[in-house]
C-alpha cells in the first residue's frame, strides 16, 4: 500500500518507513493464511478470459482523462465528456 502512495524515486527515506498498518485501509491486521481473493486466484478466470465483441472506444488523452489540471497530471475532461456522452448515446 506505502509503495503505490509514494510519489517520486524510492529512495532511502521510502524504504525506513515502518511497515503500512494494513487496518488504515481496511484490511485485516493479521494474515489469516487464505488466499482466495478474486484478483489473486483463480477465481479471476472469467475476468481474465473475457474477449468483448466490439471494438474497445478510445477516449481522449490518458487513463485519467477526465481529470482537470488541480490533480496534477491534467486530462481533457471536456472532450472526454463529449465522448463519453456520445458513447452512452448509441451513436
């Protein structure tokens, strides 16, 4: 969890932190030995496996498009409404 948090070069100030309170996000603080999450099992076949029937739509500018400049990696979240809009729209 530290690690997807961190912002910039792992250096030696990342790697003295003391190790992330898994009950800060919500996780259970012991390790209770199961490993059937759905994303690390293979219970995720059907997710993995799935192959859509029409072509995928491609959105403008990044994964995080329709974000403006105050998050710091800015999108186009105009004309990324405008596609979405269109795409919901059927046409």
């Amino acid at each position: 969890m530290l690690m997807t948090a961190w912002r910039g070069e792992y250096s030696d100030d990342y790697f003295a932190q003391l190790p992330a309170d898994p009950a800060a996000f919500g996780m259970p603080a012991e390790d209770d030995g199961l490993r059937d999450d759905p994303l690390l099992s293979g219970r995720s076949w059907a997710v993995s496996s799935y192959r859509p029937d029409q072509q995928p739509t491609v959105f403008p500018s990044h994964h995080g498009g329709f974000l403006g400049p105050e998050f710091g990696y800015p999108g186009q979240p105009e004309a990324f409404a405008v596609k979405l809009r269109t795409v919901l729209n059927g046409s």
